[in-house]
C-alpha cells in the first residue's frame, strides 16, 4: 500500500511561482512512473505532466516551458516535485499526485491551486 501527500497548493498572482510535493511511502516509489493530474470545477481531470523511474518526462503542451517535474529518492520520504513558474489564471484546479506502476494507482488527497487575473 502506498500513501502519497500533496502540500505547497496556495494561492498566487498570474505570473507567479508555486512548487508543489508529493512525499510518498512504500517501496515501489522508486521504480514507478510518477505524476500530476489537475481538475478544474467542471472539467475532467486531466495528466499535467508524469516522470518515469530514470526521470523521463513528458508534459502537457498547456504547461511545457514553465512546469518541471522532478522527483528526489534520497530523502527519508521518496518525493516528487512540481515547480509551476509563469503561472495562469487557467492553471486554477485541485492538483493531485499519483503512483502507477504494472495497473497499481495510488492517489494523493489533493491539493488546491488558485491563480488570481
């Protein structure tokens, strides 16, 4: 069983920074492929940006150039990142962290983020 824990959602000026994290237990962190979605009210959820095992990346063209994903497996907590610069009022959701690997999801409760215009 794996537990994830978003923190860092707040609330920020379009332009701004916000990092989130993702602190995860379990032992399969490190061989699994690790993301962020995003839910906007009224939207489906949606992949944001996921980095594999080796630290591959791939993003969502709406947030490439100024999101980054990186995940830290030295820490007492195996945690993944999202640094979210030049931020957007659409960039408004409630950000989750999930876990896959081999079919196993593991979600995270969610985090809220708000840019204001």
């Amino acid at each position: 069983q794996v537990q994830l824990m978003e923190s860092g959602g707040g609330l920020v000026q379009a332009g701004g920074s916000l990092r989130l994290s993702c602190a995860a237990s379990g032992s399969i962190f490190r061989i699994a492929v690790m993301g962020w979605y995003r839910q906007a009210p009224g939207k489906q959820r949606e992949l944001v940006t996921q980095i594999t095992s080796d630290g591959r990346t791939n993003y969502a063209d709406s947030v490439k150039g100024r999101f980054t994903i990186s995940r830290d497996n030295a820490r007492r907590y195996d945690t993944v990142y999202l640094q979210m610069n030049s931020m957007k009022p659409e960039d408004t959701a409630i950000y989750y962290c999930n876990l896959y690997y081999e079919g196993y999801n593991s979600w995270g409760q969610g985090t809220q983020v708000t840019v204001s215009s």
